[in-house]
C-alpha cells in the first residue's frame, strides 16, 4: 500500500507541476522560449510568422519568437502540450552564479 501511495504521489505532483507550467504559458508572455510536447506532424508548417525552431526531438519542439509573446498562437497551429522555458525560476540568481 505505501509503494502504491508514494507513487500515486509523485504521478499527482508530475501532473501538477506540467498544469503549472502550462498556466504560467498561457497567462504570461514573460518566457523567452517555448517548448512544445508532442507535436503534429504538420505543427511546423503552421507556425505563426516570427517563430523560429531552436531544437527538435523525436518528442518535443523547442521554439523562440522575437518578441516573446504567449502561448495561443502556438495552441492554435496544433500543440497539444506548450512549457515555458527560458525562465529564471522563482528567485533571482546571485551576480556571482551569473
């Protein structure tokens, strides 16, 4: 049952944390890049104009536009799941780290 329970757990805070990730996408344009789980086919071909492809993977796309803008465009030329990424998390870094 703890086995069970603990997993149960972790699968909960995974699903939580992608949740997160996505509201932060869809309410903010403060990410400088975007990084799109399992894309279609056809997604790249309908990218909105002055979105570029940084790194493609069997998986994902990661994507950059100038200027950073929110995730609808991208919802809307066919991604199913779209992350922020970019970001310099909750606290700033130190000077030293920079």
């Amino acid at each position: 049952m703890t086995i069970r329970r603990i997993v149960t757990g972790l699968f909960a805070m995974l699903i939580g944390w992608i949740g997160v990730l996505v509201l932060v996408g869809l309410l903010s344009d403060a990410a400088p890049a975007h990084v799109v789980l399992f894309p279609s086919a056809d997604f790249i071909d309908a990218l909105p104009q002055g979105v570029a492809v940084v790194d493609r993977s069997a998986v994902s796309v990661s994507l950059k536009s100038d200027p950073p803008g929110p995730t609808g465009p991208l919802y809307r030329a066919g991604a199913l799941i779209v992350l922020p990424a970019g970001l310099p998390g909750c606290l700033p870094l130190p000077q030293a780290m920079r």
